[in-house]
C-alpha cells in the first residue's frame, strides 16, 4: 500500500513542468518554515552548530531558505526518478570543469566520485552515468518494497548500484581495478565502524571506506553537485578538486579532508545542502546528541 502511494505521488510530480513543480515544493518549504515539525527543528541545529558566524536574523532566513529548498528535493524526486532519460538530462544547463573527469581518467587509474547531499544530487549519477561507467554505492530504503524503483530509477542512464555491504563494496573495488568509476555519498554517519572528524568545526563521524579505498587503489578523487538554478530554469553540473589531504595515508587526517572537500561544495550554495539530516547523532565523547537536547 505505502509502495502504490508512493508510486502515484512520483507520477503526479511526474506530470508538472519543473517550474510548477519546484514552485509546489517551494510552498512545502515554506509550510515547513511556519511550523513546528522535526525537519525544521533538526536543520536549525545543525545551522547553528555549522555556521556560528551567522547571527540569530542571519540564521532565521537561511533556515527559511534551506527549508524552502528541501521541499524543492522532496517534489523534484518525480522528474528525477520518473522522467525519461532524455528529458530529465535535458535539465542539465551547463557542465563546470568537465575537463577534470578526462583529466583524471588519463591517469587510467579509475575514478573516485564524491556526491554530497547537495542540490539535485541524485541528478549528479543519472548525468555522469549517461556518458562514463559508473558504479555507486546505495543505502537501501528501509521500506524494502521501494528497492525496485529506486534501482531501476538511479539505473536507467547507465549506473550500476551496489549495496552498502562486503559485496558492494568488493564492486568498488572491482570497478577501479576496470579503470571505471566508483560514485560514493561521502557526509553519511558511518554507524559503528566510522572515524571522527571535524565537519565545519564540529566532530562528524565520517566513513573510513572512502579513505581506505583511495590509499588502496591510489585512484584520483573528484568531487560533484547538481546546484538547482532559480525559477526552475534547470540544473548546473559542477566538478571539483577536493582537499589535496584526502590522499593521506592517515585515516583521520584523510577523513578531515574529505570533510573540508564537502564544505566546499556546500559553501557555493549553502541553502541546498540537507541541513535536515542527524549528522551529528553519535559524540566521540559519549555526550548526548545534540538532537535530544532541549536547546542548544
């Protein structure tokens, strides 16, 4: 039943421009703005703990603007899973330093690519999967029954999707030694097996696989954003060089650089990073999460 509704919500998205669409999930922001609701409580947190350079009215309009844009990534899903390939790729407005993916690929190496929950990131996989060998690391949904849609969705231009286990990651590894590309979403909390580091000041526990597997493969590493443009005009593709320390032998000192290489994707567009994501849920020091205390 949640399979089917979820299914007829994507469809109705489906159906609107990318103006309208974008412009209903614009209004769904902004419900979240007015009201209380943990999205906006979680994104305020975390806005306050990253940026505490930003004063309280500083503060108060980009959790205006960031919750605005979340809704924009909830109502965009529908064109981004359910359009055909070519027309979603048709989004896609220009390309910044494209030139950096046959740069690195020369190096016949393979490829590292790093997605944060930036923009439209899902659009980052379903462009660069139309032209280059992509496998990319996914999470499963906790509602198994939407597994399907959602591989079949991020697949379609391409990619190959492997689960967030041994099997998936030995894929990895595999595509690298092919001399192909292995996409990864590096600003996930890694559970039990991560390393912290900070995160815009703030202790993160961050992944230890991406560290492992550049100083393992010594594959080159990139970083990617979809930034949604205004007025549902469409998408810009972005390429980055990420922090040059990401290729330490060190795992911390390598997982702090991934780090720094995620905030600098994130401050070309601070309002469409997913503010509203625990990242900070588990402390080195056994502290409670800022998410269960009262107030910061």
């Amino acid at each position: 039943m949640r399979y089917q509704l979820f299914r007829f919500i994507l469809k109705a998205l489906a159906l609107l421009p990318l103006r309208i669409n974008l412009g209903v999930g614009a209004i769904i922001g902004w419900l979240l703005y007015v009201l209380p609701n943990d999205l906006k409580r979680t994104t305020l947190i975390n806005l306050r703990l990253c940026l505490p350079e930003y004063d309280q009215q500083q503060q108060a309009a980009m959790l205006r603007q960031t919750l605005i844009e979340t809704g924009k990534s909830l109502t965009e899903l529908g064109p981004v899973w359910m359009w055909p390939k070519r027309k979603i790729l048709r989004t896609i407005k220009k390309v910044e330093n494209l030139v950096l993916v046959s740069e690195a690929l020369q190096q016949n190496k393979g490829l590292i690519m790093l997605t944060p929950h930036l923009g439209c990131w899902e659009l980052t996989c379903l462009y660069f999967a139309n032209s280059f060998p992509l496998t990319s690391l996914y999470r499963p949904p906790r509602e198994s029954s939407i597994e399907n849609l959602l591989t079949n969705a991020r697949e379609r231009t391409g990619a190959t999707l492997v689960p967030t286990n041994t099997s998936g990651v030995k894929s990895l590894y595999a595509a690298i030694n092919r001399k192909e590309v292995a996409g990864i979403l590096p600003d996930q909390d890694a559970g039990e097996s991560g390393v912290y580091a900070p995160f815009f000041g703030v202790d993160a526990n961050t992944v230890k696989l991406i560290p492992r597997l550049i100083n393992k493969t010594g594959a080159p590493v990139l970083m990617v954003f979809a930034k949604r443009l205004p007025r549902g005009q469409g998408y810009n593709i972005h390429f980055m060089q990420p922090d040059e320390n990401i290729y330490s032998t060190d795992l911390k000192e390598a997982a702090a650089a991934m780090n720094r290489s995620v905030e600098q994707c994130i401050r070309q567009q601070i309002s469409q990073y997913q503010w509203s994501y625990k990242r900070f849920k588990r402390n080195a020091d056994g502290e409670a999460s800022p998410y269960q205390q009262p107030d910061l």
